[in-house]
C-alpha cells in the first residue's frame, strides 16, 4: 500500500505540476487551505459530521433505445454522507423522477496521498423502483439491485476548485419485471458496465458550494430506461449532467 | 428434417436446443430454399442454403446473434444414425435411425474450428401461431443485413422466422405511400445525404432519387412492398401501421388490389390496417366504403367492438390480459399483442398461450419459443 501510495504521489505531483501552475501564484500552501465541503471529493467529513447535497442529474438517452427522439431526462438527486472515522464514511443518494426512484448506500474510505492528491475506494449497493400505470399503455413495474465498486481520485486544482474522477464498475444483482400479473426475474451477479464521473466542487455564494460535473456510462442497461425493456447485449453510452448544491 | 433438435457440441454458444426450419423465396420461376436455425440464447438464427457436394448435402451460410454484433460462417452437413453408427444421410430415413446435422462454425476468427451438432429430437409444435416481424422483418438497429422497411428485409423476414410482417406507412408530398418509420429523415434509419425533416415534406421522385437507407436501398412504395410480398415470399400477413393523418381510401385501395393479386396467386394472404390513435380510427370511419377492408385495432376492447374489427392488438406493455383476451377470442376476435420482444417475456407469453400471434423485433425468439412449446 505504501509503494502504491508513493507511486500515485509521483505521478500526480508531476501531473500536478502541468496541470495546476496557476494554483500557485496565490503564493498559499495547501497546508493551510481551510477543509471545504464536497460529496464527490475523496476525503471524509469528520467523525459524526454530516454532508448533504441536493441537485438534479439529466440522462440523455442513447439512440439505440429512444432512437429519433433524444430527451435529457431530468431526476432529483440527494446525497448524505456520514464521517465514521477520519478515513472511513458512510454516502447515501437518492434520485427520483416519482415514477421512478433509486436509493443508494456505500461505504467509502478516502485519504490524503499529497497535500492537493486524495484518494477513496468505495463500494454502493443501490436499490430501484419504478411503476408505470398508463391507461392502455402500461400496467408495469420493475425493481431491481445494483452495487458498484468505485475508486476516486481528487485533486485540490487551487485553494477553493476541486477536481474529482471517478472511475466505478457497474454490476448487476438482481432484476425483477412485472407486466400485468405475469413476471420475470434475472437473479444472476452480471457485469452491467463501467462508468467515469469528472466533478469541479467550488464556492458558489453565501458559503454555500456545488457540485458540477458530466458522467459517463457505457451499460447494458440503465434504472432510468427501465420502461423501454432494452434488448441489447452491447453497452449503451449514458451521458449524464450532475449539479448539486452542497448544504 | 424440420424439427426441434437437441444441441451437444455447440450448446455453450448456441444452448442445448435448436429449431430447424425452411423457408423459400420465389424470383420469376426460381425457388430458393433456405434452412433457418433459431436457438434460445441471444436470439440467434442461422441462415443456410442447401448444396449438394460429392455424396452429401452441405448448408452452408452464416449466424448471427441479434442482441449484440456477434456473428460467424457454418458449414453442416446431413448425417443420420443408422444402429448407433453415423453415416451420410441417403435421402430417406429407416425406422430407428435418427437426423443429424453437424459441422463446423467459426465466430471470432473466419475459421470454422468450431463443432456443432445438431440431433433430431421432435417434430415442431404444430398449433397455428402468428410470428410477425416488426418494420418488415426487423430494427436498423439489430444490425440487420438489410434496412427496416425495406424491399430486402422483406425477402429476408421469412427466414428470421416471420411468417407475416408489420409495416410502416406513410404519404409522400405528392401522396404516394411508402415505408418509413419516423417522423424525420434521420442518420439512424438512412445515409448522410443532407435532407432532413419530415419525409412528408418530399415527393417520391426525391425521395427515390435521394435518399438510401441505412444499407443502401431505396425507401419503398408500399405497393414494392406488397409485390414483393405476394411474389416473392410465403409470408401470409401483412399489418400495414397507419404512420400518417389524413385520408385512408389510397391504402384502403392498394390492400384490396393485393389481396385480389394474392387470391389470383392462389396466396391466402391477409393485408391488414393497423388502427394505433383515434387519428386513424377516424380516418378509418371517414372511409365511404368499408367493405372487404379488414382492420386490426390496438386502442382498447369497446373501441375494437365498434369497429367492428377482427383482430385486437394490445401492448405487451399491459400485461396478458387473459380474462379480455379470452373474452375477444370467444367473440371470434384474433389477438396479437406488440412489440414485444424480451425473450424471457416472450416466453411466458407463449406458455401461457392465449394470444394467437406475437409482434417482435426478434422474430427468431418467438419462432425458437414458438415452435418448441410442447401442446
């Protein structure tokens, strides 16, 4: 762990270097710049602090499934995390479009590998719901259990701007759809897929901050489209917007 | 040889069972038989033409998976077990002996290093069954040889295991009806040409000239369409979805003259129109004559009875329906249900076996689920 460690800090003292020289002609040492809060940056609020967030996600839809109509669908999105200990944070997300929701629970262990580089490995089970009762349309419902391994790397890009990527797998537990009285269940561990989310976490006003990022999923199958029973073994790209305000 | 037959070596990409079944395709005075293989993983078929070579006859052609891209040459050959011992199949069968076809099929690599053996297990379910393929045969999006809506795919739907069709029908600008899906021309369903907007906003003479679909071939009229049905294949259904607002009397025309051809043919072939919206119910009940017009309605059950039509089409979306599915048939109603195409749905479908025929996109999965189903 400590080579690893070692080595993820020179690359990213190196790449830090390219990236960030601006950051320094504010002549301040990361040392001293003060803890800010953020729901996607690796590192844990404090034993027994909250973080919250709320915002919204939009999921465009991939062309195979919606095919000339691309829409931005639009969902609710909270997160909650929880410091257990300095490394170690409970997160929790809920998204929602009413028809459809997704309840998320993770555990994540962050820590610092540079004063600017952080690091967290985590690990969500997420469970969705969705119901759709449409006179001579639908009379359907599904739910199912996901859980995705990730790991997150941070970097404090200048005194208030962070840049989170983060890299997770996407992996199918159970699927269950209804139609009418008649259902099917898929109850085989599958991997579903891979995501990447880039995220900037900075000050926005009142000492309030936010959340803003793209994320990009290449699934076989995404909660939110449950209803259009996708057909395809082939991974689909899922674009997504992220903002949040952090509360 | 049609039949279900049981899969040994191959089973892991193709799963333990297999539907062989032929299909034919008529140009002028030829007749060109095909053997189609549907299997129940990743709706997979096969798609064979028959050679004699030396002492034996050799299918060769190619399979396909359409839930992804994969897809690979086979070579087979006819074999039957004769007292337990493998020989070349002599043209007819002994008491005992039992079909085999084997050979050789390649996936990833072009090279056929791969066994496949196929033995004769039952014959096919016999109970009539309607397998109609979505768009003519199938989505561009499947990956398809040929384009949705298209003459090609038409000639093509028999052996993904249709035994009908649904087509899509729309008015060009000077009121010529053709085959096409969307709203708008679009790089999903044809080549990049520059036009764009809706297909209504051309005539037919641009649209020939301009505009290929995705694989090449020109948007059809729908009477190409339905000469190419009557002349061309065995499919015996025809659903033509109404796509368009406005007058129905040209379609209502072109499907009385083709069932008329199809008679002369000596085709029992059924030419239906689709009735999706209230739209198109009232263009319907805006016709002056309604005789020998048959309509196929997919609102709900009241509006199917006073229309008087013949066959009721709810969404798979609704669920089985049994107890007003039941209720249609004893009316003397046929029921389809669309566009379903989940396999494990499909397959709960045709076990509980209530509908008389299934709409899909993955004709292969209903015909595979279809014909192994054990009365």
């Amino acid at each position: 762990m400590v080579i690893l460690r070692n080595i993820v800090a020179r690359i990213s003292q190196s790449v830090g270097l390219l990236v960030v020289v601006a950051s320094f002609a504010l002549g301040q040492s990361p040392e001293s710049w003060p803890l800010q809060p953020g729901i996607y940056f690796p590192q844990a609020p404090l034993p027994g602090k909250w973080r919250k967030s709320v915002g919204a996600v939009f999921t465009t839809t991939p062309p195979e499934l919606t095919e000339e109509v691309r829409v931005s669908v639009p969902a609710v999105d909270f997160n909650i995390q929880r410091g257990l200990t300095k490394h170690l944070f409970l997160a929790s997300r809920f998204q929602t479009q009413f028809v459809q929701s997704n309840l998320g629970l993770g555990l994540r262990w962050a820590t610092p590998l540079t004063n600017r580089l952080f690091l967290s490995a985590g690990y969500d089970v997420t469970g969705w719901l969705g119901a759709l009762q449409i006179k001579d349309v639908f009379a359907s419902e599904a739910y199912g259990v996901e859980t995705f391994p990730s790991i997150s790397m941070g970097y404090k890009l200048t005194r208030d701007l962070r840049l989170t990527v983060k890299s997770e797998a996407i992996i199918d537990l159970y699927y269950r759809s209804q139609v009418g009285n008649l259902a099917v269940v898929y109850n085989r561990r599958a991997i579903n897929g891979f995501a990447f989310t880039f995220i900037l976490e900075q000050p926005f006003y009142n000492q309030r901050h936010v959340s803003v990022g793209i994320r990009a999923a290449y699934s076989n199958f995404n909660w939110q489209l449950w209803s259009l029973y996708d057909t395809f073994d082939r991974n689909l790209f899922y674009p997504q917007l992220i903002f949040g305000f952090i509360l | 040889m049609e039949g279900v037959y049981t899969v040994s070596n191959g089973a892991s990409q193709f799963g333990d069972q297999a539907v062989l079944k032929w299909t034919y395709l008529f140009t002028g005075t030829d007749t060109t038989h095909y053997l189609s293989i549907f299997t129940g993983t990743d709706a997979t078929y096969f798609n064979l033409e028959g050679t004699p070579e030396a002492d034996s006859l050799v299918l060769k052609g190619y399979w396909r998976k359409l839930v992804n891209a994969s897809i690979g040459e086979v070579r087979l050959i006819l074999r039957e077990k004769h007292n337990g011992k493998l020989q070349l199949f002599k043209g007819s069968l002994a008491p005992g002996d039992t079909l085999v076809v084997d050979g050789l099929y390649g996936d990833k690599s072009a090279a056929l290093n791969n066994q496949l053996t196929l033995t004769y297990n039952r014959p096919l379910n016999p109970k009539p069954f309607s397998i109609m393929a979505h768009r003519s045969g199938g989505r561009t999006s499947d990956l398809l040889p040929a384009s949705e809506n298209s003459v090609e795919i038409i000639k093509l739907a028999s052996r993904l295991g249709a035994t009908g069709i649904e087509v899509d029908v729309r008015f060009t600008k000077d009121g010529v009806p053709v085959l096409y899906h969307d709203n708008t021309l679009n790089l999903r369903l044809i080549q990049k040409n520059g036009l764009t907007g809706p297909l209504e906003d051309y005539t037919y003479q641009q649209l020939s000239t301009l505009v290929r679909l995705i694989n090449g071939e020109k948007i059809p009229t729908l009477e190409e369409a339905l000469e190419t049905v009557v002349n061309n294949t065995s499919l015996n259904f025809v659903w033509l979805d109404t796509k368009y607002i406005g007058p129905m009397d040209k379609v209502q025309a072109i499907q009385q003259k083709y069932r008329q051809k199809a008679l002369l043919a000596g085709r029992n072939l059924r030419i239906i129109i689709g009735l999706p919206t209230t739209e198109a119910v009232d263009s319907y009940k805006a016709l002056a004559n309604k005789d020998n017009t048959p309509i196929l309605c997919e609102l709900d059950t009241s509006i199917t009875r006073s229309l008087d039509a013949r066959i009721w089409a709810p969404r798979w979306t609704l669920g089985p329906q049994t107890d007003e599915v039941l209720a249609m048939q004893a009316e003397g109603l046929t029921v389809f249900v669309w566009t379903l195409d989940e396999p494990e749905f499909i397959r709960e479908f045709i076990s509980q076996n209530h509908f008389d025929g299934i709409l899909s996109n993955y004709s292969p999965v209903v015909a595979y689920y279809h014909y192994i189903e054990q009365q």
